[in-house]
C-alpha cells in the first residue's frame, strides 16, 4: 500500500471508492454512554439521549487511534478539524513523531483543516483526485494547500447549547441562539476559528442568508456538500436554492456523523463549498 489518506470522523466521509481511506473516530460521553463516531450511529437516539442527560462532552482520537490507522502505508496525508476547536491535530502530529521515527523512509502529512465537515469532504476528494493523477507527496501537498484556499464553511444551527458547554462559543452566544425560532449562521473562518456571523428568524431567511455569504465568498459553480442532523427538508430546499441561483451541477446531501451532528444540534446543517 502506497498511498493513503487517514480523516478524523468529523469530515463525515465513511469510505472512499479508489485510494486506501480510514476515518479515525472522535467520541461524544452522554452521561454514562460512549458514542464511537464510526459511521453507524443513529442520530435520531443520539438526539433524545441527549435531550434528557445530565453531561455530555466529545473527546479526539488519542495518537495510538492515528498510528493504528496508518497501517503500513509509505505516503500518508491525515486531515484534522480545525486545531483551534480540538486536540486532533495535536494527537497527529504526535503519531507522525512515532511513525516516521519507527520508518524512516516513510512520510505522513498532517493537514490541519482549519475548518471541519463538509469542507474537510471537499479537501478528500481533491486528495483522491490528486494521488489517482499520479503526482508525489510534495506536490500534492502544494496543490491541496492552494486548493483549500478556495473552499468555505458555513454553518446553520438552532442551538450552540453543546457548543458552549464544550467552550467553544460563548455562553451569550448561545443564549441568542436559545430564543424560539432564531437561528444562528456561521462560518469557520481563515484562522480555522468559529465566526458567528448572524441570527435569523425561521428557515426560509436562513437559505437566503446562506445564498448570500456564498456569493459575497465569491462563489460562482463550484462543488457544494451539505450534511444536516435530521433536516433533509432545509437541506433539499437549500440545495434547491444553490441550484436555481448558480447553476450548480455537484451538490450531495448527507447527515452529519456524530461529532458534527453532536455540534450542529438537532435541524442544525453545515455547508461546504469551492469559490
Ligand atoms: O476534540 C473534540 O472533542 C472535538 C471538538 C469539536 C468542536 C467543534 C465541532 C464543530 C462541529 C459545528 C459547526 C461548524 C463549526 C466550524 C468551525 C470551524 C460542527
């Protein structure tokens, strides 16, 4: 095995079809109950486990669950969330240390996205595309470096109540977002930081909104992947809405894995698109 790309579970990506792929599992604790993010939650019961608990928290992959994923590849490119909002990148890096001292001769590319999700997705397929055209690590890297120049994230949610218990967005933050009816949109932002950008009353104002801060991105047509935690019908009418504005050909929906489904709350959904 030559080549071979190694996610964190946030990017959401299970599997990939043509290049050798794992995704290494964060984990959300709801009281007593551990959840591994390996692709086979059911967010649904996640969901009312969490509407009842007392605690719950999200741990990263600790560097053993990285070097495990390696395996035996020679060429590795391992993509974090954004090491901003979790210890992930930090745990890789940590796993590169052990893995090229124990082969020498071998390399591991640790990518921290400054982002998560959807635009992690985008990045891993760019990471496919590029191994399957043949080009070495180097440039591989140099492309993607640009490439992610060029991809966004933002994010829909109706609560950042986990986000705030976890730290990572203030608690006035989330007492806005806490008012019936009032969304919160938000972007990763160049420094890989969660920016809220603006509330909104209801669905509808939200898709808008969305539609708005792509095109002030500068996005013309490019691909767009949206995941949602039990929200197929925002994610259709968005998807919609991408289409009739740009004329976009490469949309996807999915849902969220744990990790992110466990940070975008329940309805919450997150884009990821290429300017
Ligand atoms: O290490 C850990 O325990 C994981 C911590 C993750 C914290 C944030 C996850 C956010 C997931 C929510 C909207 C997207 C925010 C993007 C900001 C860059 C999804």
């Amino acid at each position: 095995m030559k080549y071979k790309i190694v996610s964190d579970s946030s990017s959401n990506v299970p599997a990939l079809d043509s290049v050798p792929y794992t995704a290494v599992p964060l984990h959300i604790m709801i009281d007593q109950q551990i959840y591994v993010d390996n692709g086979k939650v059911d967010l649904e019961e996640m969901n009312s486990a969490l509407s009842v608990c007392a605690t719950s928290s999200t741990a990263c992959p600790a560097p053993g669950d990285w070097l495990d994923a390696f395996e035996d590849a020679e060429t590795i490119f391992c993509i974090t969330i954004t090491s901003k909002l979790s210890g992930s990148y930090s745990s890789a890096q940590l796993a590169k240390a052990d893995y090229e001292e124990l082969h020498p001769e071998r390399h591991v590319y640790v990518i921290d996205s400054l982002s998560t999700g959807p635009e992690m997705a985008l990045v891993i397929e760019k990471l496919q595309e590029l191994i399957l055209k043949g080009m070495d690590g180097p440039e591989i890297l140099d492309e993607i470096q640009s490439y992610s120049q060029k991809t966004h994230l933002l994010f829909c949610l109706e609560s950042l109540e986990n986000l705030a218990k976890n730290g990572r967005v203030s608690r006035a933050a989330a007492k806005l977002a806490g008012i019936l009816g009032i969304r919160i949109i938000g972007q990763a932002s160049d420094q890989g930081e969660l920016q809220l950008l603006s509330k909104c009353r209801g669905e509808q104002c939200t898709i808008s909104r969305a539609v708005k801060y792509m095109k002030e991105h500068g996005y013309t047509h490019g691909p767009v992947r949206i995941v949602h935690n039990q929200n197929p019908e925002a994610a259709k009418q968005l998807a919609l809405r991408i289409q009739n504005t740009f004329g976009t050909a490469d949309i996807q929906i999915t849902s969220t894995g744990a990790l992110c489904g466990y940070y975008a709350e329940k309805a919450g959904f997150i884009i990821g698109y290429e300017c």
